[in-house]
C-alpha cells in the first residue's frame, strides 16, 4: 500500500513539473509577440546631423566614413553640420568598419575646437544653432527608437533606399507619456541663442507656458514664448546678426558654416589697453570685459577685422598679434587671461611702439586693411603723445582714444600735456574720440566703437600720400627730344610710379602724350596693379612732332581728370623739354580751378616761367628743373617728398 501512495505522489509532481514548464514558455511566447524586432534606420556617410530632427535616434553607420570627404566639426561635442557616421568615428564610437551608434542632439555651442582622433581630423567652428554627442548604440533599458527618421527637408538620399519618413515620436518608455522633449546643454559648454530669418511669428497657445525652448513636431503651430523671444531679439539687435550667423539646413543650398569674418568690417584693429597701477584692478577687469564684448560684436576672420592688443605701462608689450586668434571666440578667450603689468600711464610709448613693430606683415598685417589703433587711457597720460601720434598718423594708422574717468577741473593742472586725445586722433572733429565718465558706463560705447571702426569709408588716416591718388602723366612726345631720351623720360615716370601703393581703391595711374596733338595712351581704369601700369609706361611708343603744352594740359583735364574719382587726390605731373607753341596760362589755371594739383618737370629747353605757371602754387615746390635728361632720376626722391608733405600738412578737423 505504501509503495502505491509514492507512485501517485511522483505523478501529481511530475504533472506538476510539465504544467510549469510549459507556462514559461507560453510567457515566453507572449513577450515576442509584445516586443516586436527594432529595425535600426541606415543612413550613408554625408548625412549631417542637422538635417535629422529626431532629437535623440538609433542609427547603423556603413564602412569607409573614415575618409576626409566627410566633414566634422567640433570633439566630443560636435556642431550639426556634421557627417553623423564621421563624427562616431572620430569620438572611437566605431571604428572605419561601421555600426550601430545612439545619437542625442543638445543645444549649439559658442565654439567648437577641432582635433585629430581615430584617423579623422575635425575641423574648428565659431559657433552653431544645433550639436550631438554619439554614444554607443545600444538603447537604455525599456526605451525603444523609432525604426525611420525624419529629415528637416526632401527625402536625403543618403538614407536607405525604401526607408519612409514619419512624424517624429519621441522614444516611447512603458507606462510613460511622450511630451515634447527639451534640447539639452552640453556640460560646461555655453548655450548660443537660436537664429532664424524667416519663420512667421506665432500665435499664442495656452500650452506655450514653459520656460525651456521646445523642438515641437513637424507642423506644430504652438510655439515656446521663449524660444520665439530668442529668435526676435537676434533678428532686432542694434548690430543685426553679428558675428557668424548661418542660415537654417532647411535651406535647399549647402552652406560652408566656417565664418570667414564680416568683409564690412575688413581693418586690422590694434587695442591699446591701461595696464598702469593706478587703473587698479577692478578697473582692468572692466576693461578686459569692454574688449570682450567688442570681440564679441566684431565678427573676427580673415576676410573681415582682425584683432591684437597691446598692453601700456611704463613699457608697452605685445599681448597677441593680428594673426593670433582668427574668430572672436578664441579672442576672447585670450582677453580673459591677461594680467595686469603694473607702472606709469606712458601713452605716447606705446603708440611709438605700435607705428614701429605692430602694424608688420610678420604679425599679419594685410596690407589690403586699414590700420587702426584704439587708445584706452585712464584719466590722462604720463608722457606726451602729440609727436608719436603724427607719426602714426602719418603711417597711416587711424588712431582712436577713450579716455575714462578725465581730469576734473582740480586735476588738469596734473596733466602733462592738455587737450592730448585732439592732439593724437586722426580728425579733430569728434568722430576719433569717445570720453566715457566712469568705467561703469564703458559698455555703452561698444556698439558706437564698432560702428566707427568698421566705418572704413570716414577712416581718413588709412589715406596715404602713397595711396589716395589718381596721377596723371603728361608727356612731352615733341621731335626735339628724340627716340633716346623719350626712353629716358618713360624710366622717370616708372620710377615714380613704384613709389605708390597701386590698385583700384589705391593710387592709380594714367598717361597722355603730346605734340601739336594728343593721345591718351592709358586711363586711370585701365590698369589695376603695379607690373601692369609699369609694362604699359615701357610700352608707350615715341610720337614726334611739336609742342602744344597748353592744348595738352586741355586735353588731359578733358580725357583723363574727368573720369577721377570724387574722394581721389587729383596729381598732375608734366615732363616737357621747351617752350609751349600755344597759350598755357588758361588752361593751367582751369586745372588749379578743378584742384588737380599740378608738378612741372622742365629738361634741357623748358620754360621756367612757363614751369611756373603751370605748377601748383607755391612754384617752388611744384616746379623742377634739370638740365639734361640723363639728371632726370634725381628728381624723384624731392617730388615723392614733396608730394607727401603737401598731403600730410592738410588741417586735420
């Protein structure tokens, strides 16, 4: 009887056994059927970041996005016109074979610093409205992505072939509510204000109460407030959109987000700042922001302003130089880390300092850029700066001062040198200097400085005796100077000629020969460079015939002065060999009426009454006179000098 009780017990739990079982397995069955497989989307290499508005997706990278055509911007962190796939390679995510990869987007950054990693080299960025950080792909516990992204425009054909494109779900966790998910910040990154030019302005919702900015669905009407007030405070900004500031992906073209610097704003910008004792700390500290927020408003780059500072005590140093830094974003940077040198207020010094060792092509000065100079001089100098300022000046540097905090009444009797800032800036007219009556005010003067220093038009002292002219050659082509010594004058005036500066908004030239006719052998347009005008003065033939000076100076008025440039100084230089056939005393006069300034340069023959009626008043620095052809080249250097004093002795207000 036992032995049957232990035999129905070993049944009922073997039952037992295979009804469990079997119920794993039916559990098991039913888990499948819940979870349905995740397709992860594929996309090729040239897919940008931006062009997906997921904010957060899944994607499968394919072999070979090591290659270079592949751009990326940024490390770690990178800027959404970015190569999605290049990017996991260069952070090691993948390696060149590919693979899976999660992708979250978080909000643009000020700057994105460029490194190589994993055999990829990324390139630097100013700023961007939109980045990513890639992790690897394998999704958090219970959180599932969507098995097709969404792209910001039509279809991009890198995505794989038959993928369709949805509205965008957020990805969805068990037992929660998708709800409009919030772009992140980047830790110790800064957030840039988002920028767009051409969305209407939105309607207010009653949902549109949050704080934060919302990337809203595909079609969405209900925008964020904030996000709205963002937009609109970037569009409405006293400067407009300074610095870099891309247009949306949206757009059909392809935008290269590199800023090569605003090219309204083309100067080479020198910063002379008050590192003296008596600034004091909190002080230079205020004027190290003031920089700041200049670099800020000024959008650096090689193609528009660069920017060096100098710092003044008793001695000046070079902080950084005009090629340093190439965008206002490591300007910046380089500003924060100045220290203060301590000692005397030397202005003067260091404005010597910048006309002799700032302003070089070794620390990148373009040549193509006005020069400008800004002092900042708190209370007043302790040396004179009238002497070095007129040498600058005449340099062609523009000089600026602001001058914080000036003597009071009871204090002018300290200063050494009165009226100092009108006597170092360029124009005495208010324009070239700002006084500010506290260093808590300073701030207020960014965007006029701006203003002013991009006003390149109105910056008289990038005008040069080298480079603010139109001249006109006219020459005598009679038969009583012959084939030789026509050659002779040719070298005269090409000898001139490379003494300035030659280029369409620079110093042009133009010619006319003469005899009983005239001919104008080149205008003042027809050539742009320096080898150009000396190949055309080389290749000018020799005339013949006789001498009709008058007519000639008629004629060049008529053929060459009339198309002068209005803001261009008008220089007439005529080489003649004897005296005129034809009257020269109205049309000379006609040419000081119209205020071309006219040099007379008599050889052998010449006139030198007629000389001096020709030439502009006073004669004696406008007229010269040689005795034989071949003494012609030592002239050159007395016209060149008197040429620049004449244009350096003008009034400066």
């Amino acid at each position: 009887m036992g032995i049957v009780v232990l035999t129905m017990k070993a049944s009922v739990i073997e039952m037992f056994l295979v009804l469990l079982v079997t119920g794993i397995h039916s559990n098991k069955e039913m888990t499948k059927i819940k979870r349905p497989k995740f397709n992860v989307p594929q996309i090729n290499c040239d897919v940008k970041a931006g062009k997906i508005i997921n904010p957060e997706f899944v994607v499968k990278c394919p072999a070979g996005c090591q290659d270079p055509k592949y751009h990326v911007y940024g490390t770690d962190v990178y800027a959404s016109y970015s190569s999605v796939c290049a990017a996991a390679v260069h952070s090691g995510v993948l390696d060149n074979s590919g693979g899976k990869i999660l992708v979250r987007k978080v909000a643009g950054q000020s700057g994105y610093t460029g490194s190589y990693s994993n055999g990829v080299q990324s390139l630097s960025l100013p700023r961007w409205r939109e980045s990513f950080i890639i992790s690897e792909g394998k999704p958090p516990k219970g959180v599932t992505y969507p098995s097709a992204l969404t792209y910001s425009s039509p279809k991009s054909q890198a995505a794989k072939a038959g993928e369709t494109t949805k509205a965008y779900q957020k990805p969805s966790v068990p037992g929660t509510t998708a709800e409009p998910v919030t772009l992140m910040q980047a830790p110790g990154t800064t957030l840039v204000k988002a920028t767009h030019t051409t969305l209407p302005k939105p309607s207010l919702s009653a949902g549109s109460t949050t704080s934060s900015p919302r990337l809203q669905p595909v079609g969405h009407r209900s925008w964020d407030l904030d996000l709205w007030s963002t937009i609109t405070s970037s569009q409405n900004s006293p400067r407009g959109n300074s610095g870099f500031v891309p247009k949306e992906e949206l757009s059909t073209q392809p935008l290269e987000p590199i800023s090569q610097g605003d090219p309204n704003c083309k100067v080479d910008l020198s910063f002379l700042i008050d590192g003296s004792a008596s600034i004091g700390k909190r002080r230079f500290r205020i004027q190290k922001q003031f920089l700041a927020d200049i670099a800020q408003a000024l959008d650096i780059g090689p193609a528009g302003p660069l920017m060096g500072v100098v710092q003044y005590s008793d001695n000046p140093a070079t902080q950084f130089n005009l090629k340093t830094h190439m965008n206002s974003q490591d300007l910046k940077a380089a500003i924060e880390k100045i220290t203060q040198r301590g000692g005397l207020s030397n202005v003067g010094r260091a404005i010597s300092f910048v006309t002799k060792n700032f302003f070089s092509k070794a620390n990148g000065n373009r040549g193509s850029a006005p020069n400008v100079a800004v002092v900042m001089v708190d209370g007043w100098p302790t040396d004179k700066v009238e002497e070095a300022s007129r040498v600058a000046r005449e340099s062609g540097i523009n000089i600026f001062f602001i001058t914080i905090e000036g003597a009071v009444e009871n204090e002018k009797q300290y200063v050494m040198e009165s009226n100092f800032a009108n006597k170092a800036v360029c124009r005495t007219n208010g324009f070239y200097s700002l006084s500010v009556q506290s260093w808590f005010s300073l701030h207020k003067i960014v965007q006029p400085l701006v203003k002013r220093v991009c006003d390149t038009e109105r910056l008289a002292c990038s005008k040069t005796c080298f480079n603010s002219a139109d001249i006109g050659f006219v020459i005598d082509g009679s038969s009583s100077v012959g084939t030789g010594n026509f050659r002779t004058v040719l070298q005269f005036v090409a000898n001139l000629s490379k003494e300035f500066e030659i280029s369409d908004t620079d110093t042009r030239i133009g010619a006319v020969q003469y005899t009983y006719e005239q001919r104008l052998e080149f205008g003042f347009d027809a050539y742009s460079t320096k080898p150009d005008i000396l190949n055309a003065i080389k290749s000018v033939g020799y005339w013949s015939g006789g001498t009709s000076t008058g007519a000639a100076i008629s004629f060049a008025l008529e053929q060459l002065f009339k198309k002068s440039k209005p803001n261009k100084r008008k220089l007439m230089i005529l080489i003649t060999d004897g005296r005129s056939y034809d009257d020269i005393r109205i049309p000379a006069m006609a040419a000081h009426h119209k205020g071309v300034i006219t040099y007379a340069i008599g050889v052998a023959w010449a006139a030198q009454d007629e000389l001096d009626i020709i030439a502009s008043y006073p004669a004696k620095d406008h007229a010269f006179f040689v005795d034989e052809f071949d003494h012609l080249y030592k002239s050159v250097p007395k016209v060149i000098q008197n040429i620049c004093t004449e244009f350096n002795s003008r009034p400066r207000n």
